[in-house]
C-alpha cells in the first residue's frame, strides 16, 4: 500500500479578539459562541497561524492580535440616593 502518513499538523487555534477565547482550529468555528465577534485565525498583520490557545500576540511580529478594549477601572460607585 502506498498509504502516505499523514504529515503531523500543528495544532491551530482561533482566537476571538473580544473575550481571548481560543478554540481548537478543527472545530471550525468561526464566531465566537460567547460575545459573536469573527474569530481571528491568523495574525492580520503578517498572516502568522495561532499556535497557542493563550496568545494575545502574534508569535510572529508581534502585533496584538486580541481587542484590548478599556477595563472599566474604577466604577464611578457614587450612590445617588432616591429615597422618594
Ligand atoms: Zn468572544
Ligand atoms: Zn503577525
């Protein structure tokens, strides 16, 4: 039999850029279950795969591959009492 082995694939990753949730690449996903943004499936940048679920740069340029968008920082914890 001719039966070429099946080179060994790397696993990729897509990764979503509003909440960094990653999914393994075969599930073949393409937006994210969690918050509907498109998945990212490789670096916009320079087109880099996403080797690793926890990535938050791209391994090849560098470039942030997640949308850091502001923390809430300090909630403006004022109570406004409406004691009517
Ligand atoms: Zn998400
Ligand atoms: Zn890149």
């Amino acid at each position: 039999m001719s039966e070429l082995p099946s080179p060994p694939k790397e696993a990729t990753y897509h990764l979503c850029p509003q909440c960094t949730r990653a999914v393994n690449a075969q599930a073949q996903e393409r937006f994210c279950p969690n918050d509907g943004a498109r998945l990212i499936t490789a670096c916009g940048a320079c087109g880099e795969v996403i080797r690793t679920p926890y990535a938050r740069y791209c391994t090849g340029c560098g470039a942030p591959l997640t949308h850091r968008h502001h923390e809430e920082g300090q909630r403006r914890g004022v109570l406004s009492p409406r004691d009517s």
